[in-house]
C-alpha cells in the first residue's frame, strides 16, 4: 500500500496540480496529529511550524485531501465538520456524548455485518457507510443525578 504522501501526490498530479510545500505541510501535520481536527484546528496547528500558510489553503487542501480518498469528514451533530484520516484504516463507527462531546470509535463486527446483510436484502451494493451513535456518556449521566 502506497504511502498517504504518494497518493496525494499522484491525485494532484493526475488533477494537474503541484504538490506543494503547503499542502505537504497540511497532510503531515493532519497525519501526526492522530485525531478528528476542525479546519480551524488544523490551521492553528499549521500556523505554528509555517507563518505563511493562510486559513484558504488549509480549507482547500483538506477538500483535496477528502477528493484523493486520505480523509473523511465527520458531523458531530454539534456544528463543526470534523476530519479524519480514512485511508489505509480501519472502518470504525463513533459513539458521542451530547453533553461534553466525548468521542468513541468502535467496531463491531455483529453490526457490520449486519449493515451488510440488511443492504443486500434490499438490493444495495454498499460503497461505504457512517454511523453516529449519540447519548450521553458515564460521566455525563452520573453528573446529572
């Protein structure tokens, strides 16, 4: 499996875009980080190791990023768009907390297979799926008892 830098690069490539030092950048810093990032987060982190990359560069590359297939967006139901890396991982579905915004991922063999099983009932070929579970977690319930 090629590298998320080489395919990013082919994807610019083959779109006749360059793979700049920004975007390079970008998708490093996206990758070290290791978790679901607002474009505003991501750009604040980017901001500190280079002064120069502007808040539309960071926008337009994680759109990029999303089109080349090495990220994912996330809805969170509580108004910001989330990121996450997808390429090369594992699918997993997200349990979140109403109340403090905690965010599990889990995978559960039994449930995928059975998303499998009710598309295929109803004549779906799935391409993909997310799925959201909301509540409220431990500490958020015993609060408020």
């Amino acid at each position: 499996m090629k590298n998320p830098q080489d395919v990013f690069a082919d994807y610019l490539s083959n779109k006749s875009l360059k793979m700049t030092p920004q975007r390079r950048l970008i998708l490093d810093t996206f990758i070290k980080q290791n978790a679901h990032l607002s474009s505003e987060e991501l750009y604040i982190k980017v901001k500190r190791r280079d002064k120069s990359v502007g808040q539309a560069t960071v926008y337009r590359t994680l759109k990029l990023l999303n089109e080349a297939g090495l990220i994912e967006p996330l809805d969170f139901a509580d108004g910001v768009t989330r990121y996450e890396l997808s390429y090369g991982e594992t699918h997993h579905d997200h349990l979140i907390c109403e109340q403090c915004g905690q965010n599990i991922e889990i995978l559960d063999t039994m449930i995928e297979k059975r998303q499998e099983e009710l598309a295929q009932e109803h004549g779906f070929a799935l391409l993909r799926h997310k799925m959201y579970l909301y509540g409220y977690c431990k500490d958020c319930r015993s609060k408020k008892k």
